[in-house]
C-alpha cells in the first residue's frame, strides 16, 4: 500500500492536525469507507461543517516537478505551506490546481488543469503540482448525484461506470469543438456516452437537473475520422472507443444524415435525450462536461 499524507482541515484558515499515514486500517477509516474511490490521491482535505464530513481530494502529478503554468493563474500566496495551499484553493470556487514550492513556500492557485503536453511550462526548480481530483464533494450513496448549475462549481455523480464530476455552461449555444475544448479547458469532457446504461443514467437524472432539461447537448462523438462514414463503428469518442448504432442509444432511424452530420448530440424534447446526429458547426447547443474521478 502507498504512503497517504491526509490533513484535517475544520475551516480554510484552522489547521487542527497534520500527520502521514501509511496504516492500512486508518486508511479504512478515515477515507476508503466514505467515498471507495480507490488509493491514489496524496492529500485529502476534510473539511468538517456540523455533523457532516465533506472533503476534497488533491492528487500529486510528478510529471510537472520543477516545472510552472504562469497561465490560468487565480491567485499566489507567499511564506505558506503544502496544506494551508491546498485549503485555499479547495476554498476558492475558481481553483482545480495549485504549485507549491516548499522551500520557498511560495503558492501558486491555477484555474485550469495544466496540460499533460507540457506546452507553456516554463522551469522553476521546486515547485510541485497537486490537481483537484474530487472539488467540493461530500460523499454520496451509491447511485446519487448533484445537479450541476450553470458556471457554478463542479457536481458529483455516482454513474454506472465510476465517480463523475460535472460542470455545466448554458449561456450560449455553441458548436461542437468550441464545446469540445470548452471542457478539455478545465480538464474534462464532453459526456462520454457508449453504453445504454449511462445513457438511462444521464436521461432519468442529469437531463431531468433544472437549467438542463429543456436544452440540447453536445456529447463525446463523431464520424469525422472514419474510413467509411456510414459503417457500423463508423461513430467513436474522441479517444476511439465505438458508439454502437443501437436503439437504446439513438433516436429512431438516426444517424440519418452521416455524410453531412458528423456530430452528436443529445436531443431533447420529443426525442427525449437520445442521440441525433448533427452538423459539427450548428451553433444549436448547451455544453456539459464530465470528468471521472481516477483518484
């Protein structure tokens, strides 16, 4: 079992305790029996308010060490420590990541995930990177979920397939890669939907939410690379995996148009959220991002 660091933290300004846990059995208590989403996050917030426990779980990523993204900068803070910084950010609606430099003790909040090509990372020497892997999350039964509100902070899910956390923008219609990159922007997707089972999940809750039922979405799919448009695994997500033409997923007799529509969508009204295909460059639809937890 790895080494866990967890601190407690009853309010973004009190510390009330500090420690390193390698104990198996502590690790039972205090973090795998509420939420059971596996052993990899290095700091966990806690955060007590009343009789509920909520927490945020930060994961250290050692690809970006002595590196910094002076990019999506929320805020920095000097003379502070590893979790004073992780409470600020997990305090601050806007904040998803942070560097932090323990020698010099320097903070550095980001508002964006910092891109895992490395592109506009510049060299600082001690600085290391922790990502927000669970934001603002109290733990949920299985099966429940939060409704997400528009541009406000992520929402937690439990789907079929995992933890999910969601975002929600529906100020403007927009087209499918300003949709895409919208949610690759904070590090997340467009709904990934090839199953029949997280697509009865997102119809029977997320889509029934308030300020979502109503609106169309763009999901994680197209045609657009494939060989011949109109074969059976012609429609894929954005990394390969095949969205089966099948009943329980799509309305009707669609995708009717696969030469000309190469986008998904998630169609509302009669069509009652399953998948249409439609232009890629239809300024038609809402955006909603989802992001499994892997921490």
């Amino acid at each position: 079992m790895c080494k866990h660091e967890i601190y407690y933290i009853i309010s973004p300004d009190q510390v009330v305790g500090e420690m390193d846990v390698a104990d198996e059995d502590f690790y039972h208590k205090t973090v795998k029996n509420r939420n059971s989403r596996g052993t990899k996050f290095v700091i966990g917030v806690f955060i007590v308010g009343g009789s509920a426990i909520g927490f945020t779980l930060f994961e250290k990523n050692v690809n970006f060490d002595d590196k910094i993204d002076d990019t999506n900068i929320v805020k920095t803070t000097n003379d502070t420590s590893l979790v004073r910084c992780a409470a600020s950010c997990d305090n601050e609606p806007n904040c998803v990541a942070f560097y932090i430099n323990p020698t010099t003790k320097t903070c550095q909040e980001q508002s964006a995930l910092s891109n895992t090509e490395m592109i506009g990372l510049t060299s600082s020497p001690g600085f290391r990177y922790y990502q927000n892997c669970l934001p603002q999350v109290v733990a949920l039964p299985e099966g429940a979920f939060e409704c997400p509100v528009n541009n406000g902070a992520w929402s937690a899910g439990h789907l079929p397939d995992g933890t999910y956390m969601f975002k929600l923008f529906t100020d403007t219609d927009v087209d499918y890669v300003t949709a895409f990159n919208m949610c690759k922007g904070i590090g997340a997707n467009l709904p990934k939907i090839y199953t029949a089972e997280k697509l009865t999940f997102y119809r029977s809750n997320i889509f029934s939410c308030p300020g979502i039922h109503g609106h169309g979405f763009w999901v994680d799919g197209t045609n657009i690379n494939a060989p011949v448009q109109t074969s059976e695994d012609a429609w894929t997500t954005h990394d390969g995996i095949v969205i089966p033409k099948i009943p329980e997923l799509w309305y009707l007799d669609r995708p009717n148009n696969p030469t000309t529509e190469n986008c998904i969508h998630s169609r509302h009204n009669s069509f009652n959220y399953l998948f249409d295909d439609a232009n890629c460059g239809w300024q038609l639809y809402k955006v909603l991002c989802e992001k499994k937890i892997s921490c």
